[in-house]
C-alpha cells in the first residue's frame, strides 16, 4: 500500500494533468466556435496563468507531503480565544509546519489564487497606471515578501488553515503571540467566512483589517498579561522584516500597516463600547476602508459607479475607497492635506481597459462629499499630473500633458463633486473620455 507521502503527490499530479487534458478541450471548443485569434490568445493566457497556480499549489503541497505536518493547538490557548470571542470552533484548527521557502511559495501561490487568473498581473499595471506604484515595483513580489521574510506564523484566507515555520519555538512568548493571532483568525474564518466571490479592493481591505485587527488585539493583551506576570518580555525580533518594508513601495507598506494599525484600532474602539459591538461588527462588517478609517461614523457602502463607456471590453474595475485615495494623495507629499482631502471620500472606481491590441489605458473617477472638497482634490490630481509628467507649469482642466513615457495624463471634471483622472497612449482616447459617464 502506498504511503500518504507517496499518495499525495500522485494524486495532485494526475489531477493537474487531468486539468490540462480538460483544458486542451476546451481550448479546442472555443477555438472552433470563435475562430478569433485574440480571443484565443487570452484563453491562452488565462490557462497558462490558471496551470502557474496548480503547479505552485502543487509544489506547496508535495513540500507538506514530504515533510510538513500539524502542530497540536494547546487546548488552554483554544479555549482562551473562544472565552475572549464568546464563539466556538466549528472544527479543530488546523496549523501546519512548513519551511520558510516552502511557506514563500504557498503565500505566493494563495495570492494568485485569491485574486484569480491576470487579477494581479491586471492590478500590477492598473496600479502603475493610476500611480500606486512606480515602474520597479512588482506587486506581487512585494506582498509576499513582506508575509513571508522573518515569519514565524501565517493565516492562509483562502483555506481558513494556519502555517508556522521553521523558525517557530513554542517556549518562546513571541512564538505563543504568533500563534494566538494565527489562531484567532482561524477561529473568526470559521465563523464569519468569506463570501464566495470576491468583494472588491476596499470591501477586503475593510474585512481583512477587522479579522487582522481582531487578531493583533488578541496578540497585544497576550503579550500584556504575560508581562504582568514575567516584569519582562522580550518582543520578537523584527530587524529582518523592518528590512523589508524599507525596501517596499509606500503603497504596499501602507496596505501592510493598515489592518495592524488602523484595524487594532477599529476593533479597540468597538470593544470600548461593549462586547457586542465587535460581535455585530463581525456579523456585519463593514464594507468599505473608511468605516474602519472613520470608527463610530455611519458609513454605508456606495453604490456602483456609473462610468464612461470604452471601446472595447474592460480588463478590470474596481474601488479603491478612502484608503486607496489617502495614499494616492500621501504620494504628493503633504500627508496632512491627503487625509484632510480622502476623508471628504464619498465614492469612487476606475476602469482599466485595452486602449489597442498591445496597450491599456485607466480612467479613475473620485466622488467627494461636497464641491469644495472636489476642489481641492482637483488642485491635487492637476499637480500629480504636473509631477508625474515633469512639467513646470500645472496644466488646465481638460489638458492631456504628455509624460516622458509617451503617455498621457489629464485631469476632468465631471461634475460639482466628481473629479478623473486618465492616463492613456492616445490624446484622443483622453479627450473623447473627458467629462463623459454618468454622474
């Protein structure tokens, strides 16, 4: 009889090599019906995007067979975090042990899987285009190093299960927190777990800062009590991952601090106002980044944004909420004034799109609480440009400004309260797009 160590990797591979027979298939089928060569090409894409998860989750897998295994939740730290969250495990927690490479892969790999086939690859360039990101920056690259470099624990959202590395010893308090926090997630996946498909940017930005939250809180009063009880406790060390987020984009540390930060808060600010409060929170959660920016402010998700209409089928749409805007902002320099300007955030979306066969284009429209506001963020957008484009001269309403990559920037004003912003390879695409949609 085989072993599982040895059934396991035959398993997944017969089931990855039935997944290409399958999709060699379909490839057929479409291709015969469609007969439209760039319709093929990104089926193509597509399919080889979808193997790249298989194989990686293949691969993350083979590792556990060979060598990984469950590590035993200590029942005192079970029952601990069902008594500070009144709710039960519907199942036992399941946290593995895995290799710290081996945990880089599968980070890698969950992220893909998370934001489905191009999600990330669409974001990568969306984001540069919008200008989250600058040219050198690889998104996915960075969202893993960060999860990945100098960890001892991780929660996997997409499996509700929790991973310890290597470097994790259990005598240790650092290591005890690590694994509380993973626990604690585990215990609120089970609970109130995702919804099926996913939400948008800003909707799991807000639930990830809740549950992140959640779980950083736990960890702090852990590390509280043991203080009380030891005079001293020595904090993990953090140097190699402080390392790390030097080397990130603003954007990505930004994205990485705010559930630990913003979210602790959140949650902090909810349990000051009784038990039940976060329990409602997370039977309800919010929906947007500036509940969790704004705690105790009624903030209801938006409704879809109406946007102009593009020639050919966009790749993607998307929100990027309060946050997404307040980083935008932060980028110019004046913090101050970007989280004045993001807290008058009301709504927003952009479209990223194909301008031609090889080239995209975005458009981003911004809704703000009132005209004065819109005008202040109008100021903004114009100045970005300016910067962006290494202009002297801050450029006028409805003006495409030419950027040293050939492309074009333009700022419009759509309504008393909408302001967008374009960045396209074509003038004409810019001008036929300016002050158009629906308000």
């Amino acid at each position: 009889m085989l072993s599982p160590k040895t059934l396991l990797p035959i398993l997944i591979g017969t089931a990855v090599g039935a997944g290409g027979i399958f999709q060699g298939l379909q490839w057929r089928a479409v291709g015969g019906s469609a007969g439209d060569a760039g319709g093929l090409e990104n089926q193509l894409r597509i399919a080889t995007e979808e193997n790249n998860i298989l194989r990686r989750e293949n691969e993350s897998l083979r590792s556990l067979a060979q060598g990984g295994g469950e590590v035993s939740v200590p029942q005192e730290l079970v029952d601990r975090v069902e008594k500070e969250f009144g709710l039960r495990f519907k199942s036992t927690p399941v946290v593995h042990r895995i290799s710290n490479d081996d945990l880089r892969e599968r980070i890698s790999a969950s992220f893909e899987s998370g934001f489905g086939p191009g999600g990330l690859d669409y974001r990568q360039e969306a984001y540069g285009l919008i200008g989250w990101l600058m040219p050198e920056d690889k998104l996915l690259v960075q969202l893993t190093a960060v999860r990945s470099v100098g960890a001892r624990g991780w929660f996997d959202g997409e499996t509700g299960e929790g991973w310890l590395t290597d470097r994790f010893q259990m005598e240790n308090v650092p290591d005890q927190a690590a694994l509380l926090r993973v626990v604690v997630r585990i215990l609120l996946h089970q609970n109130f777990p995702p919804p099926p498909e996913y939400p948008g940017d800003d909707a799991a930005r807000a639930r990830e800062a809740l549950h992140q939250g959640a779980a950083s809180a736990s960890e702090a009063k852990y590390y509280a009590e043991q203080a009380r009880m030891s005079g001293f406790i020595p904090m993990a060390d953090t140097s190699e991952t402080e390392r790390v987020m030097d080397q990130l984009s603003p954007f990505i540390q930004e994205l990485t601090m705010f559930p630990l930060t913003d979210g602790a808060a959140y949650v902090n600010a909810l349990k000051g106002e009784g038990p039940e409060k976060l329990a409602d929170a997370l039977r309800n959660p919010p929906r947007t980044t500036k509940a969790i920016l704004m705690p105790g402010s009624d903030v209801n998700e938006p409704e879809l944004l109406g946007m102009p209409a593009v020639e050919m089928e966009p790749f993607m749409s998307d929100r990027a909420g309060e946050l997404g805007l307040r980083l935008w902002l932060e980028a110019l320099g004046d913090a101050g004034a970007a989280l004045e300007i993001s807290s008058g955030w009301k709504n927003d979306r952009y479209l990223f799109f194909p301008e031609s066969e090889t080239q995209s284009a975005v458009v981003w429209d911004v809704v703000l609480e009132s005209k004065e506001v819109a005008d202040r963020f109008q100021e903004a957008a114009l100045n970005h440009v300016s910067a962006t484009a290494m202009k002297e001269d801050v450029p006028a309403l409805d003006q495409p400004v030419e950027a040293l990559n050939k492309r074009f920037l333009m700022v419009s004003r759509v309504g008393d309260d909408r302001v967008r912003f374009l960045n396209t390879v074509k003038k004409e695409t810019a001008l036929g797009l300016k002050g158009s949609g629906a308000p």
